[in-house]
C-alpha cells in the first residue's frame, strides 16, 4: 500500500469514528415526544458517563489518591526547585569557601598578631594549638563531605537485599534508601540533599557532614569568643568615625576595625545557626535515624499509637553504640585517632545490610 493511500485511509477511519460518536447527539423519530426526551437523555448520561471512564482508564489506578493528584499537579515546581538547588549547590559551596576564607585571612592578618604582641605566653600556644587544628578539622571534613559519595545501591547486581523500588529508578531499594530528586538516583542511609555541600549526605559522608557542623560551630564559637575584646574596641572605634572633628585613623587601622567588626558578626551568627542544626543532627543520631527517617517515624508512631501499640525504631543500637556507629569507633583509641584527628576510614557495613533489633531488654536503651 502507498503511502498517500494508507495516509487516506486513516484520515477517513478517524473521520468514522467521528460521526459513530455524535450519533447519539442525533434525534431520532419520535424524539420530541417524553419519551424521545427521556431516550435522549438516557443516550447523554451513558454516552458522558463512558467518557469520563475512559478518561479515567489513561491515568487511574488501585494506588491513585489525593496526594498522587498532587504529586502530579506540582510536578512543574519540583521540577523548577530540583533544578534551581542544583545549580546553586555550585554558589553555596562558593560561598561557604569565600566566607571561610576570609575568617582565615582576617584573623591572620589582625587577630594573630594582637594576639602574639600582648599574650602570655601560654595563651599564644593555646590559640596556635587550638586555632590550626579547628582550621584543619574544618577544611579536611568539608572537602570530604563534598567528594565523597553518599553511596548508591549496585546497578549490575540483582540479588541484593531491598525492601521495595524505586519508583523513579525502577531498581531495588535496601532498607534506608531514598530517592533524591535533585540527585535522581537513590542514597544509602540518606540524610537529606545539603546546598551547602552541593552534595547528598548519606552513607559513606554522614560523619564528614557531621564532623563539619561540629567544627564549625566550635571553629565559630572560638573566633567569636577570641575577638570579643577587639571588636568591641573596634565598635567604639567605628562609632568615633562621626564625631567632628574625627580621629586620625590610618588605612590599615580602619581596615582592621571594620574587618574584626565583620569577622565577631559572622562568626557569631553562623555559631548559633550551625549550633543549632549540629544539635539537631546529634539528637537524631543518638535516636539512631536519619532526616528522612525522622518524619517517617512520626507518623508510623502517631499510626500505631492510634491503635494502642507503641512505634521502635529497629535501627536504634543504643545512644552510645549508634554513635560509634557513626564515627567508626571500635577501640577507645579510636576516639582520638578517629574523632579528633583527620580520619579516612570507612563506616561500618556496606549501607545495604542493616542490624535490626525488634526487642529489648533494657528499657534504658530506648
């Protein structure tokens, strides 16, 4: 058959079943009578209610309700929302690296020599000490957490352990997995998406991510309890800069007010914004779940206390336990080789095998 023929053809079959549909539109004899009324309509309902089954046939299934509606009617904006956090994942690490840097270069440049100059000198050895190993903690965990991969399930393998799948990757997912939607591809143990590393925290990066709340917080609390004295000295030198006539102030010691003035304000409110997310986390690690986990608890909590029962988490090891879990630890020494010092060793298990424990004896370790 032609093309031009077959193409004919399928314009004509189309127009068919065109004219099959309206027939029912069309009056028959007898139809203006109650009864042709009563066909009529009879015809209208059956005809619009096989419409809106066939229209519900293209999308309906046993699974669909209200929120599957709305997953799909806000598609467009976690489209828009995924996208835009991907590409400001690249400006927030950009970010948290000029800020850092410029802490670094202030306290070199105005801080350290003060502090040097008028000292003790048991006080000098201390903020040595103390100021480089935080630099160092800080910078070593942020690097880490943001190359480091969270861990994905095996794409070659089909016989690992799963507890479901994916709905997006169509693949099976291991106890702890999630989808991440900014990624598209499951997590291990996943946490949550962080902008600020431009990287998903999961499995094998949730102690570098953690570690570097920590040290953050503390590198901040440091700074801003170091450089109390000068920045109130340096607000009261600013605030001299209006009286007439004004002091006479050198470049380099304007430069150092209004720097120091900047370093107390950043480091300060970064040590109660990070403080609290770092306090969060360690909540959630001694309860021995996730971000994503958490909410997911609530409600099956909320579920089984409506039915008289009380919700366990089966991951919970015990506080002390879920923490060694996290950092490693398997000697004492380890606490001090591990937690205290830059450490790249790997977390316990491969993030697809999990210790469940459905009983306790110790009502403590709850």
């Amino acid at each position: 058959m032609r093309v031009g023929s077959s193409w004919r053809w399928q314009l004509s079959r189309a127009m068919r079943l065109s004219l099959r549909w309206c027939r029912p539109w069309r009056p028959q004899r007898g139809g203006r009578g109650p009864e042709g009324k009563g066909r009529l309509s009879g015809r209208f309902l059956e005809l619009w209610s096989y419409g809106k089954l066939l229209l519900r046939s293209l999308y309906y299934n046993s699974l669909s309700n209200s929120d599957t509606l709305l997953d799909c009617v806000f598609e467009p904006v976690y489209w828009i929302v995924d996208n835009v956090t991907r590409w400001f994942g690249v400006v927030f690490v950009c970010l948290v690296v000029l800020l850092t840097s410029s802490v670094v270069v202030i306290v070199y440049l105005f801080v350290l020599p003060t502090i040097l100059s008028t000292y003790a000198l048991h006080w000098i050895v201390w903020h040595l000490g103390c100021g480089h190993w935080l630099l160092v903690m800080v910078v070593f965990h942020y690097y880490k957490a943001t190359t480091t991969s969270p861990g994905h399930p095996p794409k070659d393998k089909l016989h690992i352990p799963s507890v479901s799948i994916c709905k997006k990757c169509i693949t099976p997912k291991p106890p702890r997995t999630h989808h991440c939607s900014i990624c598209d591809i499951c997590v291990l143990k996943m946490d949550h998406h962080c902008p600020w590393l431009n990287n998903c925290v999961g499995h094998f990066n949730h102690r570098y991510f953690f570690s570097f709340c920590l040290f953050m917080t503390l590198g901040c609390v440091y700074c801003s309890i170091s450089s109390k004295d000068l920045f109130l000295d340096s607000y009261e030198a600013i605030e001299s800069y209006y009286q007439t006539p004004p002091p006479d102030y050198t470049f380099r010691e304007t430069a150092a007010h209004k720097s120091i003035v900047f370093l107390w304000v950043l480091t300060s409110s970064v040590a109660v914004a990070l403080g609290g997310l770092t306090l969060w986390h360690a909540i959630l690690i001694s309860r021995g779940e996730t971000s994503v986990e958490r909410h997911i608890n609530r409600k099956e909590a909320n579920r089984l206390r409506d039915k008289g029962k009380v919700f366990r988490n089966p991951y919970h090891q015990g506080k002390m336990n879920n923490w060694k879990l996290l950092f490693g630890v398997e000697e004492t020494r380890h606490w001090f080789t591990r937690v205290l010092l830059p450490s790249s060793h790997l977390p316990s298990g491969d993030g697809m095998m999990w210790d469940y424990i459905f009983a306790r004896r110790d009502p403590m370790a709850i």
